[in-house]
C-alpha cells in the first residue's frame, strides 16, 4: 500500500512539474484569468459611479437661469459637454450617441411675475437610443435640482416625508458577485482544459501506452493528476485573492481555511469533467467541441460573469444543478458573507452528488491509448 502511495506522489510531482514548465499552461492557468479579473473588477468599480453626458442650451439672460445652469454643473451625475452651444448641434449629438440628453432653457426661463416670483419651465429634451437615460435624467432634475432650486424661493413643509435608513448588515456589491465567478471560471480553466489540452498530446505522444504497460493503475494516475491540479489550482486562487485585495479592495468576510478546503474539493469534482473527456478522447479534434460544449454552458448559465438573480426563476431553478453553480455559490458564501463550512451543506452536497457521478463516468471512459 505505500509503494501505490508512493507512485501517486511521483506522478503528482511529475505532473506539477510539467506543468510550470509549460508557458502555455501558465498563461492559461494563472496570466488569463488575471486578465478577465481585471477586466471585470474595473467594469464592476466603474458602475458604482453613474454619470450622464448631456447638453445645456440657456436662451435665457435671467439670474435664475444662470444659478439653475451652475447647480446642474455641480452635480457629478452630469457631464456637461461645453463644446455644444446650439440647439442644432445638441440634437445632432444626440442623434449620434455623443450626449444623454439636452436641458433647454427658454429665453423666457426666470421672468418674473406679479407675485414677484421667477417662473420657467426646463425642457429636457432626448432622442429614441436614449430614453431611458432621459427619463431618468428628468427624474433626478424634478426631484435633485428643481425641489432644492424652488425651496429658494418658495418655503413650505410636505405633509408627507420619507424617512431612510441604513441597515448596519453587509452587502454584497457587483466585484463580490463577479469574484466568485471569475474564481469559478480560474478552476474551470485549470481543471477541464489541463486534462483536455494534455491527456490527448500524451495519448499521441504514445506515453499513456508505455505508462499502461506497469503497474500503474488509472485510480492512482487519477489520484495524482487530482493532487497535482489542486496544487496548481490553490496558487491560481490565492493569486487572485491577492491581486483583488489589491486593486479592487476586495472584503474577505470568511475564514480562509474553509475557502481553501471548499476550492480543493471544487477543483477536484470538476477536475473529474477533464479527466472524462481527456480520457475518452483520442486527440484534439475529439476533446476539443465536447470540452466547449460541457463548458460554455456553465459559463454562461452558473453565474460566472452575471448573477444568477437576474435569470427568469425557471431557469435559475434548471441552474441550480449545473457542476459549476454549487461551487460559485459556495465560494461567495464562504468568501464574502462570513459562512462557514457547516452552512453550506446544500453547496456541498451538490459537489459531492457530481463528484460520485462524474469519477463513475470518468472511470469508465478512460483509456490509455
């Protein structure tokens, strides 16, 4: 029993080796999903700050004209684009996407009336491709820059108020969905399409021929490739971990141990997927489409790159069951929401459930040649 042993931690040696000696896998295993995790966390930081590009055209010569004109210039939900003088040219921006929308004040914007008081009306004008950003603009003129611009005017006190409160839990924002994802995304990359990439190049090589003619057995080549991936998995990670806390000031609520423990049995239930189809696969043009078609799905449907929410409920029930949906789900719990191991028992069981299905098929498909 401890020779089998120690063949599993040659062979998990082996395969580390050959991969950090592999500038491909490298790459594909730790350089690209960086870029995707900073692409994303920038798209993610960049929608926490709104802003509209609009037009202001005052016709007016009025004081009150001129004061409306520099509160909207302080409001940095607008971007108020100062090369556009024009009604005319205001509205071919528009037409062409360059601005959100064009505030108008008429010439007679300001008059004042018998009462004493200043009077006008704001016209927000904006075209087809942009309407809901000018219904938007429109609410927040009424009810962030007229409501404070008239009480200037005019003191009165609404008979009805609304009261806010801030609630004292944490939330998640848009980087701490999208990290789980991307995390989910790295351990797919390293444990689908190493097996995929490899197996069949060795298969060609003739070298899981030689191998299948000693005492090797396929649990204990499996075991080993397991054990290698999770080494390499686990550098993936924490590398992302580290550059998230870095650039994108990621909150880590949870206990890194329990992330660490969850990740490596991800990796190895999904591991079982690559070492399926590379197994099976006789060369690249076989591994290749039935890797892609196992999973593009998952990408798209587990909540990789959007989350899960945002789906019609009939198909967030369908996804729920996905291999790659548990662990993402998990991940976030245990990463951002301060979960531990024991409350993600339906996270965990899911693994468990795909890890016994996927290593029966897996065992049963596999050849060395």
């Amino acid at each position: 029993m401890k020779k089998q042993f120690l063949t599993v931690l040659i062979f998990t040696k082996i395969n580390t080796k050959r991969f950090f000696r592999d500038k491909l896998a490298i790459f594909f295993g730790f350089l690209f999903p960086l870029i995707f995790l900073f692409v994303f966390g920038s798209l993610s930081n960049g929608n926490n700050n709104v802003s509209f590009n609009i037009a202001v055209i005052n016709q007016s010569s009025s004081n009150a004209s001129v004061k409306l004109v520099k509160s909207i210039d302080s409001q940095k939900v607008f971007k108020i684009n100062k090369t556009i003088t024009t009604l005319f040219r205001a509205k071919q921006a528009m037409i062409n996407s360059q601005i959100d929308a064009t505030i108008l004040l008429n010439k007679n914007f300001g008059q004042v009336l018998n009462n004493h008081l200043p009077t006008g009306t704001v016209s927000l004008l904006y075209s087809q491709n942009s309407n809901v950003a000018g219904q938007t603009i429109a609410s927040l003129m009424q009810q962030s820059i007229l409501k404070r611009f008239n009480a200037k005017y005019i003191k009165y006190s609404p008979p009805f108020t609304v009261k806010s409160q801030q609630l004292n839990d944490h939330s998640l924002t848009a980087f701490d969905y999208t990290f789980a994802g991307l995390l989910g995304f790295s351990i797919i990359g390293i444990a689908i399409f190493g097996p995929v990439n490899v197996f069949p190049e060795l298969k060609k090589q003739g070298i899981l021929r030689r191998l299948h003619t000693t005492p090797l057995k396929v649990w204990q080549y499996f075991i080993s490739t397991m054990l290698s991936q999770a080494i390499i998995g686990l550098f993936s990670v924490g590398l992302q971990f580290l550059v998230a806390v870095s650039f994108f000031h990621l909150k880590i609520n949870g206990n890194l141990v329990y992330i660490a423990i969850f990740t490596i049995f991800s990796i190895f239930m999904i591991l079982g997927l690559g070492l399926a189809i590379g197994g099976w696969a006789k060369n690249e043009r076989q591994a290749a489409p039935l890797s892609n078609i196992i999973v593009f799905p998952m990408l798209f449907l587990s909540g990789t790159f959007f989350p899960r929410f945002e789906m019609p409920i009939w198909l967030q029930k369908i996804t729920t069951y996905l291999p790659l949906t548990p662990v993402i789900d998990g991940l976030r719990l245990l990463t951002t929401e301060n979960k531990s191991l024991f409350q993600i028992g339906p996270q965990i069981g899911l693994v468990f459930a795909w890890f016994i299905i996927i290593y029966i098929v897996a065992f049963r498909v596999f050849r060395w040649e």
